[in-house]
C-alpha cells in the first residue's frame, strides 16, 4: 500500500510538472532545403541565410524556452567530391543546434545507401523517414521518433518524394501517403501533438496535409518560393526557403482545457545581415574552409565547373588577360581600376580564397579550357578577367576578326543573379565599366 500510494504522488508531481511545463510551451524551428550552402556569398549586397544565422536565432529562442529544431531534408547538393565534404560540415552544424530530426529528402535520397550510412554512423545524425526503404530490407533510418519537450510528448516522421533522377544506389521510395496511413496511427496514441516532415513541391504538401487528420504540423520543402505558416483546418502547414535562407519559427499555444489539441502561431523568419550568429558555427564554417585549404578541389571535383561536350570549336581556351592588352590597352587601363581586378582579393579578405562556390564567379573562365583551374595556384586567371565577360578567345586573339565566345551581356547575369546583385541592369551597370 506505501508503495502504491508513493507511486501515486509521483505520478502526480509529474502531472504538476507537465502542466507548468506546458504554461511556459515551446518553440520549433523548421529549415529546409539547404542546397550546400553553409553561408552566402560574402561578398554579395544581399545576404540571406547562412548557418551561423541560424543558429544564432535557435540560440536567442531557447533564451525564451525551450527549442525543437527539425530539417525537412534537401541539405546536400550532390555527389561530388565538393558537395559531400559541404553536407558533412552542414550536418555537422545540425547536431551543434541540437536537430531532433532530419528528414531524408530527395538529394540526400539521392545520394545513395552508403553515403548516408557512413554519414549516419560518423555524426550520429537523427535521421528519419517512414518512406525510404533500403532495396530488398527494411526502412533506412528511424520510421519516427518520439520526443519530451514542455511537457508534451511530440511524435515526428517523415517522407519524400523520389528524386528526379531516382533514388540513390541501395534505396527505393515508397509512396509518402501510405507509409504515413501506416505510422501516424501509432504516432497518435503515443504523442500528443504530431509532426509531419515532407520534401515535397507545394501542391503536393498542401493535398497531403488534407490527408492527414492525425497530423498537427505538416512542414516541408522544397516549395519554390516557402510557404509562411498557415492552417488548413486545425492543422498548420509551412515549409522553409531554398539554400537555407530563411528560418520558420513556430510557438505552441497550449490548450485552453484539458484533452484539447494545441494551436500554434508561426512566423517566417529571414536571416538576413546583421542578425545575431552562432560562434560555434562560425568555427565549423572555419574549420570547412580549412578542409577546403588542404584538399584543393579543382573545378571538376565540384558542381560549378561547366559540362562541356566532346566537340568543342578551335581556338575555344582562355588565353589570358595578357593576349587581350595587346590590343585593348584602354579596355585594360579600365579594367584596372574596377572591381573586378581585386575580385580574388576580396575573398581572400572575408576568408573564402579557396572556396569553390565563391571562385566559380570571382575568377577567369572557372573550369573552362585554359581558365582558372586549381584555388592554390596564383596566377593571370585570378580575378574576374576579360574572359569573364567575353568567354575563351584564344580563336579571337589569334584571328581579330572571328567573334568572342560569348556576349558579355550573358556572362554578366550568371554571376549578377537576384541573390548577390539585387537589382541588377546590365544597361545600368556596365556603365561603371565601360570600355
């Protein structure tokens, strides 16, 4: 009888607890779709995103309560050498932030059994996925996961869409709606507020989040342009921006009585410059750029490097800017005096000198034949160079008449893009450098 009694009181200090747990409620923070990219360009007049930003707002919340923190999947890039060694140091960043789950996505579906395995295995990461299956066995991660968090029990899964390409060696996908028709049920005796995690395009996620009454947060990725917060019955759906630039930030609301389900209020958060960044981040940010030093990827170790066919015209190879003062000697004199001659400079300052993602625009002809080819080499392909905007032209230095390779009005806008020049006009702009 002691002992029952003694039971008894505990179970209801517990109760006591979870009730003031609840009053306080708690915070989920959902990103999605990273696409690789640890931080934008630093150079950029538009700085959106970032690691270190995310992080510092995950920080600033849990000042306030306690955090969930969720990825909907779409960290990596790809399969090259670049690309995997960028998603290594971004689920490295994950676990920093405390990621209770990490969705498998399409390009990490894509990735194959063994990339993900070897990942799981080295960082212990939270996958999870109730729709990715390994060929001929059972579910690659973990189907759900069940979390204590404000006083509330919190059931999570997830699932995906199958890549374009179809999944990665060793994997198979399996239709999203019926694995969840299967989980969720169980999910809902076990938990009181359920989360569903989906990489899939909009109108997809919306007709799903219709299916699932069990479900309390329907959150994916990747949608295009995100989804801010918003219900669909008693439910809220959302979904995260591409390249991880913004954050979507979610508040619980406990119920007003007993037995009810919770609501929510939920924002969409930018990281834009100035907020507040993660220390510890910013050092795995650091850490990757010295990986980057010491591993030296050319341009065909990385996504950035161009596809070229087999066939390509004489004459189609960077000559250099020497060839090109020659007969341009007033073109050089105002190249000179642009930004464009300190273009490699400039990362060098903030940092990034050997980082692909920033060379691929802040060099001469990255990748191309006879343009810029290994980050540790100085050299007249560093800066942004005639070639830059004219293309390989050993055929024009060689023969005045024959055309460059390409208009510089295409050149420009590939590096000039909405993200890192805002605003661009080619009419407008190329006044500052007119020759």
């Amino acid at each position: 009888m002691a002992l029952t009694a003694l039971l008894l009181v505990l179970a209801q200090v517990r109760s006591l607890r979870n009730e003031a747990a609840r009053e306080k409620g708690f915070a989920v923070v959902l990103t999605a779709d990273t696409g690789g990219v640890l931080v934008p360009c630093e150079t950029s007049r538009n700085e959106l995103g970032g690691l270190p930003r995310r992080a510092g707002l995950m920080e600033g919340l849990r000042k306030r309560g306690p955090v969930l923190v969720l990825d909907a999947g779409g960290a990596p890039s790809g399969l090259l050498p670049y690309e995997l060694t960028a998603f290594e140091y971004i689920l490295r960043a994950e676990m920093l932030t405390g990621i209770a789950a990490h969705n498998l996505g399409a390009p990490e579906v894509g990735l194959g059994a063994g990339v993900l395995r070897q990942m799981a295995h080295d960082l212990k990461v939270p996958f999870v996925s109730a729709n990715v299956r390994i060929v001929g066995g059972k579910l690659f991660g973990q189907r759900s996961l069940v979390t204590d968090l404000a006083g509330y029990t919190l059931g999570i899964t997830g699932v995906t869409a199958p890549p374009p390409s179809g999944p990665g060696e060793g994997l198979r996908v399996d239709d999203p709606r019926q694995a969840l028709m299967e989980v969720l049920p169980e999910l809902r005796r076990r938990s009181d507020v359920i989360i569903v995690l989906a990489y899939l395009e909009s109108a997809s996620l919306k007709l799903l989040a219709s299916q699932l009454p069990e479900a309390d947060l329907v959150l994916g990725g990747p949608t295009g342009k995100p989804l801010p917060p918003s219900r669909q019955g008693r439910k809220v759906i959302a979904s995260g921006a591409a390249q991880g630039r913004s954050a979507t930030v979610l508040h619980v609301k406990p119920p007003e009585t007993r037995g009810r389900r919770v609501s929510w209020t939920g924002s969409f958060q930018e990281l834009v410059e100035g907020m507040r960044e993660s220390e510890p981040v910013l050092e795995i940010v650091r850490d990757f750029q010295r990986e980057l030093k010491w591993r030296n990827f050319p341009p065909d170790k990385t996504p950035f490097a161009p596809r070229l066919g087999p066939d390509l015209p004489d004459g189609f190879f960077a000559t250099g800017l020497d060839r090109c003062v020659t007969c341009h000697p007033a073109a050089a004199q105002t190249w000179l005096k642009s930004r464009h001659a300190e273009a490699t400079a400039a990362l060098g300052d903030v940092g990034f000198s050997r980082d692909p993602y920033c060379l691929q625009c802040h060099t001469t002809c990255y990748g191309f034949p006879g343009g810029f080819g290994q980050p540790s080499q100085a050299g007249p392909r560093n800066d942004v160079g005639c070639e830059s905007c004219h293309g390989p032209s050993e055929a024009h230095a060689n023969h005045p008449g024959t055309p460059t390779a390409w208009t510089a009005r295409e050149a420009c806008a590939a590096c000039h893009d909405e993200e890192n020049s805002p605003g661009f006009s080619y009419e407008s702009w190329f006044k500052r450098i007119a020759h």
